[in-house]
C-alpha cells in the first residue's frame, strides 16, 4: 500500500501491559476510537478494516453518517470479514455459534499474571488464540515445518525465508480484553446484530442503511476459511440507501484468507483494484 498511499495503522496495545486502572476496553471503545481517528484526519481518508475489524468499523461509519457528524472517510474497504457470519459458515463461525457466551467465558478467558503492567486484568490471552489457529489445519502446519526443515538443508534460502516471515506474523498475537472478546463474539459471532439491524453502541443504533456518502468496497478470498464468501459482500446489500455508483465487489481467485490482504497475489491483483477504487472516490 505505501507507494500509493499515506498509511495510518491503529495500533492497539497489548492488553497484559495495560494497568488496571485504565478501565476497560470494549467493543464500543473500539467504534469510538475508529470515529476519533479518521476525525483526526479530518474525513480525508479511506478507511479499511481487516477481517475483525469489518464490524466495528462499518458501526463507526455509520454512526457518523445518522449523526451528521462533520466528516466520515472517503471510502470503506472491508476485506474478509464477518459482517454477515450467517452466510456460508466455516470453521470459526459453528464454533462461536455452537457454545453459549458462558462457555467462551469460562473456558477462554484469563487473567493476566502479577509479572505484567496489566495484572489482573481479565484477557482473552494470545497463546490460546494461538492455539486455536494451530488447532484448525495441524497437518497444514507440520508439513509447513517439514518443508521449511528441507529447505534449509537443500540451501534453499529464499523459500526458508519466505517462511520464517510468514511465520513471524502469524505467531504475533497479543492478550485481547475480555470484554471487547465476548461482546464481539455475542453481538457478531452468535446474534448477528449488525445484518438483523439491533446492532446498538452506547444506545445510538447502528444501522448500515444509513450510510449514504462513504463509497464502499468489499473484498473476499475465493478459499477463505476463516470469513466464508459473502460475509463480507453482505455490506453491499446492507447498504441499500448507497448509490450503485459508490459500491464495488472484488472476488479474489485462488486465495485463502491471509492471500486476501497479504503475500504476491494481494500485490498484483488485489492492490490495483483498491488503488483504483479510492481513485474513483477520492
């Protein structure tokens, strides 16, 4: 993205080094953030939201469109998200669906050791999100390890690299709050409020009819198995006050999830379509 255009990342904090005395950190918060920051950027920008992200981020836009607030973004690119998890269910959404929110409270949530600024604070911690990943496709990834074990005994230095990196992003995960994970998994994953239209923040309603300036596009992997196709798509269909003219589909061929924002494919195909997008709204 940076050589067409000026990046702003939100980069949230790891929530085991947060103290206790900060407060919490929800859902909410989340929206709210969104709205400040591209308030700080005074509307000139288009925002984009990965995966997670999609829901909070299409919350914030619309809250700002119904409020008449002085600016929104330019234009919202949503890339595999789950803002209709009801639409062609994988792995991750009959997971969160099949267990009440007291499982995932009970079972996955944690606090945080007396050995961190953020001591107990109550987390949804990296090392078991991790392990759910790992615990999706275990074959994929001990193969992965053979391979890379190979390719560094043949010399092949560029593959091992290739690797490494990979595997560098993948295993960085931080503590997440326990209330911005269980919110998100009751109001996305299990009651699907935001496509129902009873998503609410704060008490203002979220209702994605009322986005009627931000141009919006949305992006899906052919293979993902992490936000099936058309959960994102469904952005498009939610937004029925927004004219054709500001909506655009993309439908990557022959990637999976991490291909529909990351890697060769995400350069050479995926790129162009976004740059030429925020061209058009600009």
């Amino acid at each position: 993205m940076l050589p067409f255009f000026d990046v702003y990342i939100t980069d949230w904090t790891n929530a085991r080094e947060v103290p206790l005395t900060e407060g919490e950190f929800d859902l909410d918060d989340y929206i709210d953030y969104t709205m400040e920051f591209i308030e700080k950027l005074k509307g000139d920008c288009h925002v984009m939201a990965v995966c997670q992200p999609v829901v909070p981020v299409a919350a914030a836009v619309a809250i700002m469109e119904n409020e008449g607030r002085k600016y929104h973004p330019k234009s919202m690119i949503l890339i595999g998200g789950p803002i209709d998890g009801r639409i062609n269910p994988t792995m991750v959404n009959e997971l969160a669906d099949k267990k009440p929110i007291e499982w995932f409270e009970q079972h996955l949530i944690t606090r945080v050791p007396l050995t961190y600024k953020g001591a107990g604070r109550k987390v949804y911690p990296g090392f078991l999100q991790l392990a759910g990943f790992l615990s999706m496709k275990p074959d994929d990834h001990i193969q992965k390890h053979k391979d890379y074990f190979n390719h560094l005994i043949e010399g092949d230095g560029e593959s091992a690299e290739k690797h490494e990196k990979f595997y560098d992003e993948y295993l960085s995960v931080m503590d997440i709050t326990a209330e911005f994970y269980l919110q998100t998994i009751k109001k996305v994953f299990q009651d699907f409020d935001l496509p129902q239209g009873k998503f609410e923040s704060r008490g203002r309603p979220v209702r994605m009819e009322h986005i009627t300036k931000t141009a919006l596009i949305a992006l899906e992997g052919e293979n993902d198995d992490i936000a099936g196709v058309g959960q994102s798509h469904a952005a498009l269909t939610l937004c029925k006050n927004l004219a054709k003219s500001k909506k655009h589909y993309h439908l990557q061929k022959d990637v999976g999830h991490y291909g529909i924002f990351n890697g060769r494919r995400f350069r050479e195909f995926v790129v162009p379509v976004i740059k030429e997008f925020t061209e058009k709204h600009k």
